[in-house]
C-alpha cells in the first residue's frame, strides 16, 4: 500500500510581464473554415474512393451472382418443355 506524503503541494501563480497579443475573431473565424474545408475536401476524396471501388466491384462481380436462383413456380424464368 503506498502512502502519501504529508507535506503540503504550493502552486504560486504569477503574471507574465508582457501579456501576449490577444486572439481575435477573425483569427478564430478563418482558422475553423480552415479546417472545415480540409474536413469536406477529405470527405469528398474519401466518397470518391469508396464509391469508385463499390463500382468497380460492381462491373467484375454483379448483383446477380450473389442470389441464387429462384425454385418458385411463380418466378420468371427459361420456358420448360411440357411434361407428357
């Protein structure tokens, strides 16, 4: 178990002697359209790549060959020679 010192922690605080220049509204204005433009231009490069590989995907392997084909009666299919 470990045991805590008993001597008191002392922060002094002190001014700096020359304050630094303040930010201002602009400063802060231009700085966040900055990164909402960095944001939107990854986003839409980002899009761009997912949806050029979905349809690459889609032109080597279509939707088609995902299902299997239907055994319904009802289904749209090849005609079938009439049972005798």
């Amino acid at each position: 178990m470990a045991w805590q010192s008993s001597e008191p922690i002392i922060v002094t605080l002190t001014r700096d002697p020359e304050p630094s220049a303040a930010t201002t509204i602009t400063q802060i204005v231009v700085g966040s359209l900055g990164l909402a433009g960095f944001m939107l231009f990854a986003s839409v490069l980002l899009g761009g790549l997912v949806a050029f590989l979905l349809v690459r995907r889609h032109r080597r392997r279509p939707p088609e060959m995902d299902h299997l084909p239907s055994v319904s009666p009802f289904a749209q299919g090849p005609p079938s020679a009439p049972v005798p």
